[in-house]
C-alpha cells in the first residue's frame, strides 16, 4: 500500500531527512517512533502531499506522490499535530463542510456524519460548538474529519498529544476499530508503550533516518545488551550464586533484598539461557522462580538511539 524510496529532504545544509525506505502492506499499522526533530512530522507531510522531497518517491497504492496529488488526496486521511478546527461551528456542521470539500452530496452526508460521531464517541456532541469541547474531544472530532472520504490510508501526526489517560485509552480504541476495518495507519507518538500495543510495525527514526524497523519483539532481539535475570530461591544463596558465576554469559551476580534470590546480567541466547536454567534444575538449585525482565519499548528506543548517536 505504501512505498517510501529513497526519501530526502534537506533544508540548505540541515537534512531533515535522510534517504528513507519504507515498505507497508495494506492493513498495516506502521508507528513511527522518534524525539522532536527527528524526522517524523517532514516525512508524513511528504507523504501528504503537503511538502515537496528534495529527491525519492512516495508512491500509495502504486500511485506516485509527486506526480499525482490529487489523487493521493482522495487515497489518504491527514490528521496533524494541531487541531485545525473553526470554533464557530458545531461539530455536525464541521464534519459537514468538510465532506461537502470533497464533493459528497448532501443527502449522503447526512447518512455518514451520525456515523463518524457515533466511531468517535461524539454522538453526544454533535450540536456542540467546536470550542466548547475537551481537547479529547477535538482530536477525536479531527479524526472523524480524515475519515470522511474513506481514505484507505490514515496518516495520524501525534494523535494523542496533549491527551489524558482516559482519553488516551479511548483514541487507542478508535484506532483498534480502524485497523479491523482494514485501515493502513501511520501513526507517529512519544507514548511508546501504547505504540507497542497497537501497531503491526515501528520504525524508530533519528537525525533523519530510520535505524530501526520490525515488530516490537524484532526490535527488542536487535539490542546488543544484557538480559537482568532474577532468580527466586528457597535458600542456598551463597551456593546457587557459585553455581551461575560457572556459567558462561553470567556477570554481575548479586542478591536480592531480602536475601531470598539473586538477580545476574546475561548476554546468551534463549536457547542458551533454556539450557543453562535445565542445568540449575539438574544440579538440584533451590529455585522458586526463574525471570528475565522484558526490554520495554523506552528502553528499546534509548539502546537504539544512543547507538546511534556514537
């Protein structure tokens, strides 16, 4: 659905972008990771057909972006990181002007528009002023606008900043019903746990160029640092200590507070990790629980970066 070749774009001397490729299937959700500056804001107005690259192509469902932008418009939804939004009208009356921008008529849109409140949980709101609603609110309501034309790509710039936790949950619901409804989505965020439980695939891109692209388990494979391994035990500390200082890949050893386990920096595979735990077990090792604190997704992006950067 989306082919991202060779992608630049530079500003004088600064390149803000940095040839970038990029292949999507249709139905995917793509979450492009990255701090401010980064590159993620100047490749979906590219996309958009909001900015001209200094050289690559974007082409969407085989259609090219630089060549055809009107039709690229009618294939994608744009929701940016600023609202957008006139305050002087009701919601039903903005959904309103928007669907009659893109030529559907009247009759239609009367049957479309209780339905995009109703995917948004903005029914309620349909004859409230635009300026009168949660700042939740408004990013749902903007959402809604880049739907109106059933785009079958949505391009969603930071679509939950500013939001609380409450209207975070609702925004990633949302976007779990778009995404069974077959929507490609690409949705750039800072919140990269919620990232993690939404999307197919994450790119993590700096200083303009994408240096990291998989699932998140991929991803997490790709950091080349230590496991922290906790063990429980029922006793024999000093001796189950002695027992993993023997194995190989085991550094930094030490016990836990309380005295009743040992935690340890690993570096093998899982296949060696397996092994090393069936050999503890063997040598009758006193041992509760065995666990290997999981990478999240911060940590993943500060490993990625920091590499990067040196």
């Amino acid at each position: 659905m989306i082919e991202i070749k060779g992608l630049t774009k530079k500003y004088g001397q600064f390149t803000a972008l940095d040839n970038l490729n990029l292949t999507l299937n249709e139905g995917t959700v793509f979450g492009f990771v990255g701090a401010n500056g980064a590159g993620k804001s100047t490749t979906f107005l590219i996309i958009s057909t909001l900015l001209q690259p200094t050289s690559g192509e974007v082409f969407i469902n085989g259609v090219s972006v630089r060549e055809k932008p009107s039709e690229i418009r009618k294939l994608i939804g744009y929701m940016p990181d600023f609202f957008g939004v006139y305050d002087q009208l009701k919601a039903e009356e903005y959904l309103d002007f928007y669907g009659a921008s893109y030529g559907i008529p009247e009759e239609e849109r009367k049957k479309l528009i209780p339905q995009l409140l109703e995917l948004v949980n903005l029914s309620h709101k349909r004859d409230s002023y635009v300026d009168l609603l949660s700042r939740g609110m408004k990013q749902r309501l903007c959402l809604a606008r880049s739907l109106i034309h059933d785009p079958k790509v949505l391009i969603l710039d930071e679509p939950a900043s500013g939001l609380d936790p409450r209207a975070r949950v609702e925004m990633r619901d949302i976007l779990k019903t778009l995404k069974g409804m077959g929507k490609t989505i690409l949705i750039s965020s800072h919140i990269l746990p919620e990232l993690a439980e939404m999307c197919d695939e994450i790119g993590v891109i700096d200083n303009g160029k994408l240096i990291a692209h998989g699932s998140v388990a991929e991803i997490q494979k790709k950091l080349q640092g230590e496991k922290v391994i906790t063990v429980r035990l029922l006793d024999r500390v000093d001796e189950t200590i002695a027992f993993f200082e023997e194995q190989p890949y085991v550094s930094s050893i030490e016990k836990l507070d309380g005295g009743d386990g040992i935690s340890f920096m690993y570096r093998g595979t899982e296949e060696e990790q397996l092994g090393m735990l069936k050999e503890a077990m063997l040598a009758d090792m006193p041992i509760v629980s065995f666990m290997e604190h999981v990478t999240n997704l911060e940590d993943v992006f500060m490993e990625i970066t920091k590499g990067a950067e040196a």
